[in-house]
C-alpha cells in the first residue's frame, strides 16, 4: 500500500505542479501587460519585472485551490484513462483510500500556502509596493490619490506610506473641534517612531482663524498617536496583502475603535479557511474522475475542472462582499462555498461507491 500511494501521490503532485506552473505563467504574462501604464522615466520594464517577481508569492497562494482542483482531476483522470484506477478497484483498493492518497500531496500544498500567507506574502507584497512607489516618486508627493486614511481621536490622518521600519512618508493630519469644524491642518514629509511617539519632520501647519489662516513651518513637531509602527504598517497594505495573524490584531483593533472591520474579517476568514477550501475542490475532483468523468477526455475534465473553479471564484465573489453590504458574517460567505463542495462531493462519492 505503501508504493501505492506513493504513486498515486507523486502523478498527482506532478500533475498539480505543471497546472500551477501554467497559470503562474499566463498571470505572470497578464501582470507585466498591466504594468505598461505606469511606466515612467524610473519606472521601466526591469522595474516592472521586479515588481511582477515580488508579488509571486501572493499570485501562487492565490492559484493554489485552481491548481489542486484541475490538477487532481487531470491526475486522476491519467490513472483512469490507463485503466490503472480500475486494476486499484478490482484489486479491492477502496474510493476512500485512492482519495487518501490524492490528499497527502494535497496536505502538503496547504501547508505551503499557510507559510505563504503568514510569513512571505506581507513582507513581499510591502517590498514590492514600496520599490514601486519609490520608482514613482509618490513617496513624498503630497497627492491624497494614494495612501491610506485613519481616524486618530479628533484628528483625521492621511499618509502616502509606511516603510517596514517604521518610517511614515508624506503625512497630513487634519484636526477637528467637538462641533466638526475644521482647526488645522498639518504635513509632514516624514515621520519617526521615538519615545513613544512620532516626531514629524519639515512640516507645514495652517490654522483656521474665524476670519483669517496662519500658516508656519516647523522643522519638526510631535504627533502622540494611539497606534505604534507595527500597526502602521498593517494599515498600508490592502487586506490580502496581510497575514492572518496580522488581520485578526487589525480587525479587533478596529472593533475596539468601533470602526468597520467587514472586509478585514471576511479576507482573515478566506485564509483561515483556505485548507478546507483546497480540500472541498479537491473532494469534487475525485467525486467526478470516479463518477460522470470516469471515461472522457482529458480536455473535457481539463475543461470541467476550469468551470467548476471559475463557479466557486464566482460565488465566492459574490458572497464575500454581499456579507459587507447586507451584514450577515463574513464567516458564513467563506464557508458556504466549501460546504456546497463537500456535499457535491460527498454525494457524488456516494453514487460512485
């Protein structure tokens, strides 16, 4: 049995392995044609390549439940095209131990995209928006079209970015009284975490007088923020940039602050629950190699395996931010797909056995 599974496992990570070589090619392909806009006089195709290369990562822990999926029906469905699925079965191999097989290559794929998520992914994806916005020089431009706002007591903050350090750029703050009117406005080019607060430098601050404004420039000013570097520099990046540990402290900060916390949770949930996501695709792959698929083509389960990823994504999709707008949790948008999944499988097992 040993042997056994050991083939069975290694045509299925071998089969899994070339699909997401595939679409980790064509994504690639995709990804470089995108950044043809932003190509500026620092901003070439080395750059752009660069940044293409960092994001990896993230792209492969994105196609990891597309590949398993296709990937175990296209290995699967060469054991079956050579008839050897029907010797395992007549020779009193069990659905449920070839299935057995099929999962531990599987386990070790989810394993890879838990690493990928928690410990490279963030880091990546932070280097590779930041090397960008480098090349671009949005670093210090004072534009509000990048950057993120957050709302600290009565003051509504605004930054272009936050390097890994620590290291605020581009910063204005926008400071109101109890009665909503506007007082001041300040920014900063940078900003340094020290002693427990942040020192802003070369900062212009304009006050808003009844009937006049007085503007002065200040080498530098302190700035007594609830959050600390390391919460900063979870703010930047969008929600699927960040790692699950990361989203559960930013969501239940949020929740502190009693501020929307909807798509931290739903993408925290996505990753939490990925494993059972690759699972229940994987589950549906070998319901239907040894059910309605058991005797056709490889291009049609190639075929059938695309659509049934593409029907999942899209229902996913939809939940996900119909959970944000209608209100119900985002656990349930997550966990509804997978559910469908298991049973579709499970039943279609069933009917095979």
């Amino acid at each position: 049995m040993y042997k056994l599974d050991m083939y069975i496992g290694r045509t299925i990570a071998l089969a899994v392995f070339v699909v997401l070589l595939i679409i980790l090619g064509l994504d690639i392909i995709s990804a470089i044609v995108d950044q043809l806009g932003d190509f500026k006089r620092d901003y070439g195709f080395s750059q752009a390549l660069q940044y293409v290369l960092w994001r990896l990562p993230g792209r492969i822990y994105e196609q990891l439940g597309f590949s398993a999926l296709v990937g175990c029906m296209v290995g699967l469905g060469t054991l079956a095209g050579t008839s050897e699925l029907t010797v395992m079965r007549a020779a009193g191999v069990s659905i449920g131990r070839i299935a057995w097989a099929v999962m531990k290559p599987i386990i070790l794929l989810i394993f890879i995209g838990l690493a990928l998520a928690e410990f490279v992914i963030p880091k990546t994806n932070v280097i590779a928006e930041n090397n960008k916005a480098r090349a671009l020089g949005e670093l210090e431009a004072s534009g509000l079209e990048s950057g993120m706002w957050l709302k600290d007591s009565g003051e509504f903050v605004h930054f272009n970015a936050a390097l890994p350090d620590g290291e605020l750029y581009g910063v204005t703050r926008y400071h109101f009284a109890d009665n909503r009117e506007l007082q001041w406005v300040e920014f900063s080019e940078r900003g340094q975490f020290q002693n427990e607060q942040w020192l802003l430098k070369n900062s212009r601050s304009t006050q808003f007088l009844q009937e006049d404004t007085q503007s002065k420039d200040l080498p530098t000013s302190v700035w007594k923020a609830e959050v600390s570097p390391e919460l900063f520099a979870l703010i930047v990046p969008l929600p699927s940039d960040l790692s699950p540990r990361n989203l559960w402290d930013y969501g239940t900060y949020l929740d502190r602050k009693g501020e929307d916390s909807g798509r931290y949770w739903l993408e925290f949930w996505k990753k939490i629950l990925q494993p059972l996501t690759i699972a229940s695709l994987v589950m549906v792959a070998i319901s239907f190699i040894f059910g309605p698929l058991r005797e056709v083509t490889t291009g049609l389960r190639v075929f059938t395996g695309i659509m049934v990823g593409i029907i999942f994504q899209t229902v996913q999709g939809i939940l996900g931010p119909s959970s944000l707008v209608f209100g119900f949790p985002p656990l349930l948008a997550v966990l509804l797909p997978v559910l469908l999944c298991f049973g579709a499988g499970w039943l279609l097992l069933k009917r095979a056995r």
